[in-house]
C-alpha cells in the first residue's frame, strides 16, 4: 500500500543529477549558495556547513570566546530538536530550556524574560515547522539585555514575518538542508551572521573551519538517489520500514562532525533555493486545505500565527485534545497509509541528557509538556494527493463517535 511520507522535497533523479553535477562544475557553488541565503535573510555573511548542528556548535563557540567571561548559558526552546541542546553542550556551554506556549509554539516570552541573565550567551529561538515566533519580541528583548539572539531557521527557510525572513532575526541565524527541512541535501546547513559586532569574529574564526570530509560526501551522495526515488507514497511505504535509515528517529548526538559543506551538495542545495518559492507556495496550499478541511471539529487545535506572519509548513502541525486522543489518532493515520507523526518525543526538560545540566525548578514546563503530548504533524509536500486534507479530517472524526 502507499504510504505518504511525514515531510520531504520533492526532487527527481534528474534534479538531484543536475545539481550534484552543477556542484562538481564550480568550485564557488558554496560561495554562491551562501551568497544566495545572505541576500534572501539581508545577512552580511552566510556559511554553509555540513549541518545545521554543526553551524549551531561553531557559532556558539565563536560568541563563547568573544563574549564577557561568565556568559556559559544558552537559552533554548524547551520543546524543539534534540540537536540544538547537543550543539549548546558540544560548544561547552550549558543549555536552559524555556517554556513556550502551546497556543503559539513561540517562546513564553515571561519565562524568557526571568531566565535572560549576566550569564546568558545567547537566546535560540524555534520556529517549528516554518511558524515564526514572536521574533520582534524576542529580539528586542536580546538586544536589551546585551544578549545574542541565533535565530533557528532549520525548519523556516522560505518563512517571514513583517515581510523580514526568519533566520534574519537577532544577531546570527541558521538554515539547515536535512532530510525533513525546506529544502534538503540529505545532510547539510548554513550559519549566517547579519551585520554588527559579530561579523569581524567571525570573519576571523571561520578560516578553523576544516573542509568537508570526502567519505562523509561520498556517504550522503549515495543516499540521495533512494531520497529522490522513494518519497513518493509508492515508494515511501517500502524504506520506512529499514531500520539502517533511522527515518524519524530523534537522537541526542554530540559526535557529529563539525566542516564545511562540500561543494557537491551546495550545488544541490542551491538548484533548491532558485526553487523555493514554488516549493513554499505548494506546501502553504496543502497546509491551508488541511486547515480548512479541520476546522470546524471540536477535537482539532490549530496553531495561532502572529499577525503578518508567512509560515512555510515543511509540515503543518495542529494539537489533539490529549496524549491518548493523540495515539489514537495518528495509529488511524497510519493506517491509511498517512505519514503523520508525534514529533519530538519528549519536551527536553524531560530528556535525560538535557535534565542532566540542571533545570530551574521554579517553573513547572506545562507548555512545552503539553506540546510535546499533543502535537500532531501531518505532510505537506508536492507529493501529497489531492484527498490527503480529506481523509486526515476522516480520521479526526472517527475520533469524535462515542
Ligand atoms: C533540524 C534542526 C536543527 C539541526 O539541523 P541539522 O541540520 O539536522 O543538524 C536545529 N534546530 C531545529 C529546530 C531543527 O529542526
């Protein structure tokens, strides 16, 4: 049976041949890539990396040693991708989860404003599944208090808020070209730095970067082919299965490898970026036929989008009632062959490897608890069928009979 995958860019074999070769071509394909993202998120600077979490951990240790000594915090969201709290440890520095509030998905701007200190670093914003947070406010708050602000755009890349892309927020921001992101190289992401204090560090720290290691290209490469072929709902139904794939799997990771991106895959990733806007476009569009399909059954939440915001749905989210609404929910989804998912497990105030740096009791959580127990994400690329909105209200409302 077909089974639509829960997020992906569409790509053919031919695409991913163009780009790859487009990479191995032009030694600049990094340079004009990144020349790409800074003009798209008005940043001064733009570095592409072998992943976002690789970006995350070098920029962190570039503020780290740049900053006043006794800054070691780093604020992030208490309920977003395990990598961001890994890069914040990996960097040495020590990550603090702030609550966000479950309406949003934004940061509570209150518990911010008690955890923002002489000793914080750096605020992480979130951004899930291309929503932009309340970044005006969060920024302001950054600047006010002397604080950097690293803007998470990994899963807004295409996404704006007041007409400014996410990701240009604050002091630096990030992108990454994972499996499940705007756009995807397999493995991969970019640093950028806006304009400022910061752009002379790291102008001068970025010469430490090593290149690309040529097994791990070579690696990614090879699973790009399969990537192309198989999100399609005929294909997808037979490599969920592969356990070698770790398809949806969230990990705390701190052994990844921290280079540059090789020109290869930002020839790849920039045949992606010149096709952003109708990628976006496309996922808006099923995004906003799954809102409507949903909107009107008592048992569905939809996220609130901040006035003037343009979120760009690598997935579009909605909230169940409770955790067991939920399990029961997307087993129906998965049933009908509906890639849907509960996301990140856990809020990371609940994850081990995070608890284990200390989290500030005063504060119960209940927003990125609740998050993490009812969040439902359903697909939204080009390969979804034109019925998808339909049967995910189906499986709703067989929720709702006694
Ligand atoms: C994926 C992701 C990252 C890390 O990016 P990788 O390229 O997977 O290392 C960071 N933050 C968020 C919110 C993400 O979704």
């Amino acid at each position: 049976m077909a089974y639509i995958a829960p997020a992906g860019t569409w790509l053919t074999l031919g695409d991913v041949g163009r780009g790859l070769a487009a990479g191995w071509r032009d030694p600049g394909a990094a340079t004009s890539l990144c020349a790409g993202l800074s003009q798209l998120s008005h940043s001064a600077r733009a570095w592409a990396f072998v992943s976002g979490r690789a970006a995350m951990t070098f920029a962190l240790g570039v503020l780290a040693r740049h900053a006043e000594s006794g800054r070691n915090r780093v604020i992030v969201p208490a309920y977003t991708c395990y990598s961001v709290p890994a890069a914040v440890e990996r960097a040495g520095l020590v990550p603090q989860p702030c609550d966000m509030d479950p309406a949003t998905l934004s940061l509570d701007l209150d518990h911010l404003a008690q955890l923002a200190g002489t000793d914080t670093l750096a605020i992480v914003s979130a951004n899930l599944f291309g929503i932009p947070n309340a970044l005006s406010d969060i920024e302001a708050l950054a600047r006010a208090r002397g604080i950097a602000m690293l803007d998470d755009a990994a899963q807004a890349l295409g996404a704006k808020l007041h007409d400014r892309a996410v990701g240009g927020f604050g002091d630096l921001g990030l992108f990454s070209f994972d499996k499940g992101k705007n756009i995807s190289t397999i493995q991969g992401g970019a640093l950028l730095v806006r304009d400022g204090p910061w752009v002379g560090a790291f102008d001068a720290s970025i010469g430490e970067l090593a290149p690309s290691g040529a097994l791990d290209t070579a690696l990614t490469v090879a699973k790009l082919a399969p990537y192309s072929l198989f999100l399609r709902p005929s294909g997808y139904a037979f490599v969920r299965r592969i356990p070698l794939l770790g398809l949806g799997e969230t990990r705390y990771d701190l052994t990844y490898p921290i280079t540059g991106l090789s020109p290869v895959l930002a020839g790849l990733a920039g045949l992606q970026l010149a096709r952003l806007p109708e990628l976006t476009r496309v996922r808006r569009a099923n995004a906003g036929a799954l809102r409507s399909a949903l909107e009107d059954l008592p048992n569905v939440r939809a996220i609130e989008l901040a006035a003037e915001a343009e979120p760009a749905f690598p997935r579009y989210p909605v909230r169940a009632r409770s955790a067991q609404a939920r399990q029961r929910i997307l087993a129906r989804l998965h049933r009908d062959g509906i890639g849907a998912s509960a996301f990140y497990p856990r809020a990371l105030v609940d994850v081990p490897a995070v608890a284990r740096h200390g989290i500030p009791t005063a504060h119960s959580y209940a927003g990125a608890r609740e998050i993490a127990d009812t969040i439902v994400t359903l697909p939204t690329h080009a390969w979804c069928p034109d019925d998808l909105a339909l049967r995910v209200r189906a499986a709703f409302a067989a929720d709702l009979e006694p």
